[in-house]
C-alpha cells in the first residue's frame, strides 16, 4: 500500500512538472505578465507541496490537500464554479437528467437513525411497502445505524434490476420488518403535477430544468388546452432553482415565434458567445400566460420567466427571484473529474443580465455585495416597458410572500408535524380527497397535547430574540443594571407558552399538517393539490386571468406593473 501511495505521488509530482513545463513552452511563444504568473505560482504551490509532503510532522494525505485547496481557491471565486471528482459524478448527472438507479424515495436524518420521509409514488420503494416515518436499521446486512445521510444513499442506489434488503423500525410495529426492494431506473419528472384550477385555468408546476423537461410542459399544456379546455395558464416556478439552459430555451420557443432571441451568454472567450433563438414553430403564442416565481426562482427560471416578460408573452407574478446570471460549463480533468466552472453571462431579450451578487468585488473580509445601484441600468421590453438589470426578474404584479411563525418554523424543523403525521396514519385507514381535506378542532387539539408532550421541543418567539438582542446593547451601554427588574419582568412575560403560540398561528400551521398528512395518503400529487386550496399567488393569477383588460394593460403598457421597482439593497456574505 506504501508503495503504491508513492508511485502515486510519484506520478502526481510528475504530472505537475509536465504541467509546469507545457506552461513555460506557452511563456515562451506568449511573452506577457500574465503567463509568467501563472508559470510561477504553479511552480510555488508545486514546491510547497512537495517540501510539506516530505517534512511535515505526521503523514499528509495528498489527495485530502489537493482538495482542500482546490475547494478553498474556488470558493473564492462562487459557489457555482465547483470540482467535481469521479466519487461525485452520479450526483452530477442525477441534477442533470433527474434520472439515477435506486428504489426512489427521499430519506432524512433523525437523531442516530435515517428515516424514510417521502417514497415516490410507483417506484420500488413505495411497491415494495416502504412508508414514512420508517427507520433503516440494516441493508443487505450491514448496520446503518448511526450512518451519514449520504452513506444510506450510497447502499441504497446501485445497479438497475439488483434486488436488496431494508430492515426497518416502523411505528406501530412491534418487531423490525425486513422488505425486500428491486432496484430500477429512477427518472423524476420535472413536472409533478398540472391540472385544471378552475373552468378555464390550468396550471403547470416545473420543478427543475432537468433533461428533456421542456417536452412534460409541452405534453402537459396540450393536454390542458385540447383535452380539459383550458383558456389560459399558469406556469408555477416557484423555489425552482434552475438547470439545464437549452431546456429553458426550449420552453420559451413554446410560447414565442420562431427567431425570437430568448437568451445571449457572452464571457472571457468570445467564441463561446452565444445567441440562443426560438429554432421551432411554437405551440401557442396567443393564449394568457401566467408565470408564478418566487424568491427561491434562479438560474434557468430567471431565463423562461424573464424572457417571458421582455418578449410581452406572459404576466409574472410573486416575489423578485434569486438573481443568478452566471452560466456554467463543464470541462474535462484527469481521473475522470471534472471542472463546472463559471465561464459568462446571460442577458435575456432586453438586454439585461439578472446576476443580483457581484463577486468580482469583495471587501477586505471576503464579504461580497450586491451589484451598486449606480451601476443598474434600464431596459426595455418589446412594447417599450421600463424593466432593470442587476437584481432578478422584478414581477409584474407582486405578491408578499407568507412569513411562518418562528413556532411554526420550529415545527417543521424538529418534526414534529412529520412525527404526527406517521401516528396519523396509524389511526386513520383513509382521508377525503386532498382538495377537501381538513384538520379538524378536535385533531389539532391532540396535536398540541402532542407536541406539549415532547420534552425537547424548544424554540424562541421573535419577541424574545429582540429582548436578547436588547439586554446585549442594554449591558454594552450600562443601562442594563439600572433597569434589571424591568427586564426580568418582560422576560417573563415573554415567557413560551406553546398551546398559546399553536392556537395563535393556528391556521398557517393547519396548512402545514394537511400538506404532510395529504401526502401519506395520495403521495406528492395530492400534496400539491390541498397546497393549490390556499395560494396567495395562485388566486392573484387566476383573478388576473379572468380580467383580459388588466392583463392586455400590463403587457402593452397602459397599466402600470411593479416590473420597474427597485428592493432594498444590502450587502450578503
């Protein structure tokens, strides 16, 4: 094994200096300041990792260095140019196909175990048996008690058609179940859900933009239109963070005519700039369109919701989405590895470039900011309205979104709605239909029982965050003494009640449960039906949609829309 670890470094060390010389064979023909520098730091980080790989104190692990280095100089780039080794491509190609070999179902760590938390309607697991709520003690054998997430995951997936075995904890079960479950090729649609939301509204959730998406929105939006009568729709991109450009390209040409610029990428190396066009006749480009986006919407969703909006095809609804405008490009390394790094910019139709975080300029500190608003320009769409770069796509009708309660939050966070659910289940052989289902008075009542009687459920109200942050300046000041009493007073009547702060958010927290109880029953489809019941943003849309002179206004121009407005600025970390 020695020998072997030092022929590999042996061959690392060679390859470095095979780099190092082709670096001065290209100084030697390109005489400038920056060559040089390259070749010289190349050869100092070569140098220093020979001299440390020899005389450090205990034995170095060359490859734990090299990718803490390549890890910490990236970093200081953004957090989308990424190293990628071989160990890791399966992940890779699962975020850009959506497809991997395993039983199909998401897990969650819990305490020592990891737990089963949503099996995905007709895959292995679900066929097999798997529900959630149930803790893997053991796969084919091998304990997986006190296991990583990411180590579960690895013995879970393997080759399509190979069969394994889960030993699981489930409640209500008195021994240990063992199920066994044939692996298959796991392909996530992108579109999990579309359906009609009234007589003449459809909607399509997209949830990424993983190969081949833009044909689900294709088959789902003729399928509304021809089969189920929809006069107009709504595209959800919610919390959609985005993926594969040419897919987002192909999802606009849907909407628009054949040439229309949907997208231009322009970088370092001007060959690789690029104008993505409509290369297709569309589907439609007259019916009301509707694009639903939110503060998690990046990447991919900026393109089709912002290009969208330039063109004047479609009116966007919600919150001003993340603001990424970087495109990456995967490269070849050695091993088998790759680089996915940040080679440009895309500009949608109007000119303007979404990218909100300038990391071209960092304080002393590391801290990057967002782009100045002295350096914000305006654009303007194809009917002449005033749009702006440097902060995401702004909506055209903008919708606050629902901020949860900090007990609410800690609900979701320590399971305890999760937990409640998996005895749900156990009580209740069947539910209504999600878009009628209801917690009633009596089963939230024995849900704060519940949760009340869960020792370890801990959470601080904002109220008393504020105190905490006022008694920190109090003491700093000195006034904290003079007006202890009054403090310790206010303390206590900040003082946790949980039953007091589950009634007093009672409703958003109902919402909650029904989504996760839905779930169990009807899988991630009937979740996303009971979710419709009660959308804010969904309801904007679907009133706009019914009144054709406010949405004809706010494309031509006539009606003002909130696309021009410029957020509050402040810096990131």
């Amino acid at each position: 094994m020695n020998n072997f670890l030092r022929t590999g470094k042996v061959k690392w060390i060679a390859s470095m200096s095979l780099v190092a010389v082709m670096l001065l064979g290209l100084y030697s023909f390109n005489d400038d300041k920056r060559n040089f520098d390259v070749i010289k730091n190349l050869d100092i980080f070569y140098t220093l990792f020979r001299e440390l790989n020899s005389y450090y104190v205990d034995e170095t692990n060359p490859e734990k260095l090299i990718s803490t280095g390549i890890d910490n100089m990236l970093e200081s780039l953004d957090p989308y140019t990424t190293y990628i080794p071989e160990s890791d491509m399966e992940d890779f190609r699962f975020m850009t196909t959506g497809e991997y070999a395993g039983i199909g179902s998401l897990i969650s760590k819990r305490d020592e175990y990891v737990v089963i938390a949503e099996p995905y309607e007709g895959f292995p697991a679900a066929i097999a048996g798997l529900k959630a709520g149930d803790k893997i003690l053991e796969i084919n054998g091998k304990d997986m008690v006190g296991k990583a997430t990411s180590d579960v995951s690895d013995n879970l997936k393997g080759a399509a058609n190979t069969t394994l075995k889960v030993k699981v904890e489930r409640p209500g079960e008195k021994k240990p179940l063992t199920i066994e479950i044939e692996r298959k090729k796991i392909q996530i649609n992108a579109v999990p859900y579309y359906g009609m939301v009234n007589d003449e509204t459809g909607i399509i959730q997209l949830n990424n933009f993983t190969q081949d998406c833009a044909r689900e929105i294709e088959k789902a939006f003729l399928d509304l239109r021809d089969k189920q009568g929809a006069k107009s729709i709504v595209l959800d991109l919610r919390a959609n963070p985005g993926g594969l450009l040419d897919e987002a390209v192909k999802i606009v040409n849907l909407f628009v005519p054949s040439g229309s610029e949907v997208v231009s990428t322009r970088g370092k190396v001007k060959q690789w700039d690029k104008s993505y066009k409509a290369m297709r006749q569309p589907i439609d480009t007259v019916m009301p369109l509707a694009v639903l986006i939110s503060r998690g919407s990046a990447s991919a969703s900026e393109i089709v919701s912002g290009a969208l909006q330039d063109l004047d095809r479609a009116v966007v609804l919600g919150q001003r989405s993340f603001g990424k405008g970087l495109v990456q490009t995967t490269r070849p390394l050695s091993y088998n590895a790759k680089l996915k790094v940040t080679t440009a910019k895309y500009y949608i139709p109007s000119g303007r470039c979404i990218q909100a975080v300038d990391y071209t300029h960092r304080d002393e500190d590391g801290a990057v900011g967002l782009v100045a608003d002295s350096l914000i320009s305006e654009f303007k769409t194809k009917n002449g309205r005033s749009v702006f770069d440097g902060g995401g796509v702004s909506p055209d009708i903008k919708v606050t979104s629902h901020k949860y309660a900090n007990v609410t939050f800690a609900l979701v966070v320590q399971q305890m709605i999760f937990d409640y659910a998996t005895e749900f289940v156990l009580r209740n052989k069947t539910i209504d239909a999600p878009e009628t289902f209801t917690i009633s008075d009596e089963e939230y009542t024995q849900f704060i029982a519940f949760v009340e009687a869960k020792e370890d459920f801990k959470y601080e109200s904002l109220s008393q965050e504020k105190l905490k942050e006022l008694v920190k300046t109090a003491k700093r000041e000195g006034y904290y003494e003079k007006a202890e009493e009054d403090f310790t007073a206010m303390e206590e009547i900040l003082k946790l009640d949980v039953a007091k702060d589950m009634n007093q958010f009672e409703d958003e927290i109902k919402e909650l449960m029904v989504l996760e109880i839905t779930k169990r029953y009807y899988y991630q489809k009937g979740s996303i039906k009971a979710s419709l019941q009660n959308d804010i943003e969904l309801e904007e849309a679907k009133k706009l949609l019914k009144d054709m002179s406010q949405y004809n206004g706010l494309l031509d121009g006539s009606v003002a829309s909130h696309a021009g407005d410029r957020r509050s600025r402040s810096k990131k970390s």
